[in-house]
C-alpha cells in the first residue's frame, strides 16, 4: 500500500495542473463531434438471365399470386383461410440498401400463402438444381416457417388455389419453433411401381439462423446424386441422396414375411434358473435388514421424563369459544425447548445398524439355458414393393415457386430468389447483393446498441471533476495491477498515470515493485517520491483511504484490459 500512496499523490497532483484540462478538451471535443450516418448505396435491379429470378421490382403483383384458398387439415374440422396478407416493402430493421424491396409476411399468427408461376417449366433431368433466397426475420422467429416450395409442374397449378396440399417437388429453408430449429430439405419423391409419391427428409437438418439480419439460404443438388446446403455462402451440410435421407429413395430388396409366426414350442430365454442349484443349509431368509445397535449408549443429557412436545404457554382461549358446544379448550402443542437443548427426550431407543447376517430371499444362479435358439425373427422374403432408383436427383418438372406458412412473427421478408442450374450464377447474386447489404445491416445493428448511460460508467471513467479522490484512486489501481501483469500494456492503458509520474517517478515504482525480484527502490528515487508526495499532502490522506475499496470497483476493467492484452500478444 505504501507505494500506492505514492502513486496516488502524484497522479493527484498532476491531475490538478493536466488532468481537468485535458478532460475539459475531450468534453469539447466530444460535444462537437456528430454521429456520421452510414453511407447505403441506392438498390438497381440486378439484369441477369435466369430460369426464375425475383428481385420484387414494382411489376411483382404481375407474377405473384395470393392464395384464397383454405387450409387441408384432416385433424380438425376447423377451416384455416390463408388470411395472411403481404406485401412488397423496404426493411425496417436494419436496412443495408436503400430502396432495396422484398416479399413481407405481414400479419403475426396467421396463415399465408402466396406462389408465382415459372416463365416455363423448370426441368434439372441430368442438370444441377439451384435454389437460393434471403430471409431476414425483422421481429426473429420463435415459431414459424419461413421456407419455401417449389411446386410440381401440372395443369391443376392454379395460384389462388394454391395450400398447404398442393402438390410439390422440393420444401426448402428455415423452420423454429420452440426446440425444434432447422433448415428443412424436403424431396417428394414418386415410387415408379405403385405411383404413389412419399416425402424424403433430410435425416440431420443444420440449425436455421434466428437474428435480425439477412441471411441467404441456397441448396444445390447434383446430377451425381449429391448435395450442399449453404448459409450465408458457407457449406454447413454435404451429403447424397442415396444415404442421407429418411425413408431413403429406394426401399430394402427384401422385408421381414407379414405372414410368418414364431413357433410355440420356440425358446427365446437365453438363460434358466439352475434346477440343481440348493440353498445354502445357513442361509436365513428371516433375518431383519436392520438390527438395534447394542454399542450405542444413552447420551448423558436425555431427558426421559421430559415430552417432546407440550402444550404451547402463550396460547390463549378464543373469547367466542363455548366449552358447553365446542368441548374442552385445549392449547396447541410446541416442541419443548428442553428437548432442543438435550439431546432427547421422551423413551430413548437403540438406533438401528446394518444387519451383517443379512442375505434376503435366496433364489437359484442362472445358468446358460440348453433349449435356447436364440432371438427369433421372421424369415426374409423379397419385397414386392422393391425398385431402384439410382438417380433420384432428376426430379419431376416444377411449374411454380410457393411460400406456404404460418408464423407467430410477422415482418418475414423474402428477397432475391433464384431457382436455375448456375451455381455461378448464384453466387454473382450473392456478390451483387448479400455481399454488400450483409455487412452494412451488421454495422446498423452494432450501432443501434445503447451505449451506457452516465450512471452506468464503469469505476475507471468516473469524471476527475466529479470525484477527485475516487478518479486518482481507480486509475492509480488499475495502472498497478496492470504493471504487475505487464509494465508496457500498463502504460499504454493508463498513459495519464505513467504521465504523471514522469520518468523519475516511474523509476521510484520500479523501485518499489521490485520486491517481487528482492530489490529495493534507490535513494534518488525515495527522494523524488517524497518531493511528489509533499506536493499533494493535502489529499494523500484521503487518497490513501479509499484505495482499498477502489482495487475492488476496477477488476473487472483490469480484467477487460489483461484479456484483450493477452489475446492480441497471442495473435
């Protein structure tokens, strides 16, 4: 503590002549500076020539079609109407292009259904498929769909009929409600034999992203039978369709016979009781769990003749009670604070020990079973239903894009979809688009963070003219808890510290902290601290009082400090 006050007389000092002034030119300085808008540039339709591509120019309403239809729900009786409406609008949450539109679901807890045909039908047979869009969850999304569907190409493709039984071909994209968050990957695939169709799922769906912020979402699907799942540009999920969805594309060659019935005579206990076996002629089943322990001892203290309880002293008769009607008035009973004194009171007992001769039940060993035959499972015959189907890639022809969903957020918006064969193609729209718009929602986000309110300044930024004696002490404790981490750092964090104490005071700590190598400070330097301590006497007092709750206020600032230190040395 000693060279603490050192410390503290000289910052003290120094912060009388430098220290306000400086804080009085950063207070100016800070007043006059005005927060600078981030600079967004102006949306321009991106020309690109594609199998379908939506961008939500104003002619929108031209190609997409609201559904009137109502909701199939064979669990209930109740009619769902897709009631939701939308619209085409720029953001209002964290806007990263100016005049940049996009498809908005606009009512919270409702279904919503919307679809636009393809200029004409897409086929990927031998092709790769590409399907990417933004999503951007202005409000988040606890539960709610958030996908889309590519529709199956037929002549029943009518848009205001369009719901939740519509035929499709591939379901892609987020989907969260409370434990459940994924990205769907959905194929409805055709069996070829009894020309029913049966959705395929992706058996381990990545997680969907749930911020406030635009993330783009693109599925590829290869000739080769493989697939790629991207978010934001990154790969999260490669698989193939032959292996990684369930039920898989193609049934088992052959099933387990309906027909067939285990035999009755059929032994499937792998193990017996032995017949042989005899119980032991000391073996007894009566002896008790427990026993009284006949080591223990009465405490000397228990009271035998006390009661545990008695009836409670300060309890007085109700003045409404009637002894000739509600009986004799009895008081209630309380424990007796001579029994929590003692021991005990009352009949003392022998506690109870384990019984060592103790053996329950006896019951034969089992042995290994000589009729067993094992597990028995029916016979194997081929499946009738068997086919394979080594390119399901080539999906059916799709006529038509559709969003098809109910959410319990509303303000879910669409934007820059592309459905085609490019991945190049794809991803000159995310240059053109994500890229740019990604890092400027980020920096919207970062800066509409509230700042701490000056009632919630950290210990180390308390104004010296506020508090003078608390300023000196928590700059002076933090520059010394970072001196003995790091003495470089240290002068760097706290510059008007090591300012203050100038290069002979400076050598004076040195000095002073050299009892960590078994130094002792040099006569010039005790000088120079004694003409630095002599110089503010008349605050050293107080100084030196408040130090040792102020160590406590600036840990977590030392903390801060120490750890970005560390992980910029470690880089």
């Amino acid at each position: 503590m000693r060279y603490h006050n050192v410390i503290y007389s000289a910052v003290y000092a120094a912060a009388i002549f430098g220290g306000v002034r400086a804080e009085d030119e950063s207070s100016t300085e800070s007043s006059t500076t005005t927060s600078t808008a981030i600079e967004k540039p102006t949306f321009s339709p991106l020309a690109l020539k594609a199998p379908f591509f939506e961008q939500f120019t104003d002619d929108w309403d031209s190609r997409w079609t609201p559904s009137k239809a109502k909701k199939d729900d064979p669990k209930t009786e109740e009619d769902w109407a897709y009631v939701g409406e939308w619209a085409v609008e720029e953001p209002n949450t964290f806007k990263g292009i100016e005049q940049d539109k996009g498809l908005v679901v606009k009512n919270p807890a409702a279904h919503h259904a919307i679809s636009a045909k393809f200029p004409k039908k897409i086929d990927n047979k031998g092709k790769t498929l590409v399907a990417q869009y933004e999503v951007k969850l202005q409000n988040g999304l606890e539960c709610g769909g958030a996908y889309m569907k590519l529709l199956q190409d037929n002549k029943k493709l009518h848009a205001e009929e369009f719901s939740n039984s519509s035929p499709y071909i591939v379901m892609f994209g987020p989907d969260k409600c409370g434990m459940t968050n994924k990205v769907h990957f959905i194929i409805r695939h055709k069996n070829p034999k009894t020309g029913e169709y049966e959705e395929k799922h992706l058996k381990s769906p990545p997680s969907a992203k749930t911020d406030k912020l635009t993330n783009l979402y693109t599925l590829i699907v290869n000739p080769d039978q493989s697939f790629q799942i991207r978010i934001n540009g990154d790969a999260i999920k490669n698989g193939t369709l032959l292996e990684d969805f369930d039920p898989p594309f193609n049934p088992p060659k052959e099933i387990e016979d309906p027909k067939d019935e285990k035999p009755a005579d059929w032994v499937d206990e792998s193990q017996i009781a032995d017949p042989e076996a005899k119980k032991p002629e000391d073996w007894d089943e009566d002896a008790p769990f427990e026993i009284p322990d006949e080591e223990a001892e009465k405490p000397a203290d228990w009271l035998d003749d006390e009661p545990e309880s008695i009836p409670d002293p300060e309890a007085e008769k109700p003045e409404d009670w009637d002894d000739e009607e509600d009986g004799d008035w009895i008081p209630p009973s309380v424990p007796n604070p001579k029994c929590q004194e003692a021991s005990g009171c009352g009949k003392w007992e022998r506690p109870t020990k384990r019984n060592s001769d103790y053996k329950g039940k006896w019951s034969a060993p089992l042995i290994d079973n000589p009729a067993y035959k094992g597990i028995w499972k029916p016979r194997m015959i081929k499946n009738p239903a068997f086919f394979e189907d080594k390119t399901p890639a080539n999906l059916e022809p799709m006529g038509a894009i559709g969003f098809e969903i109910w959410t319990m957020q509303n303000d879910i918006m669409f934007d820059n979809i592309y459905i085609g064969h490019s991945v190049e193609d794809a991803e000159k729209i995310k240059a053109a688009t994500f890229d740019i718009k990604k890092p400027i929602e980020k920096a919207e986000e970062e800066a509409s963070k509230p700042k701490p309110s000056e009632d919630e300044k950290p210990a180390g930024d308390i104004p010296f003219t506020s508090d003078p004696v608390t300023y000196v002490k928590n700059k002076v404790n933090l520059f010394v808890a970072l001196f003995k981490l790091n003495p470089t750092e240290a002068v760097k964090a706290v510059p008007e510290v090591a300012g203050a104490l100038g290069v002979t005071l400076l050598a004076v700590v040195l000095g002073v902290l050299g009892v960590f190598s078994g130094g002792a400070a040099p006569a010039q330097a005790r000088d120079a601290a004694k003409k630095a301590a002599d110089k503010a006497k008349e605050v050293k007092d107080a100084a030196t009082d408040a130090a040792a709750s102020g160590a406590e206020k600036v840990q977590s600032e030392v903390n801060k400090r120490t750890t970005r230190s560390s992980a910029g040395t470690s880089e």
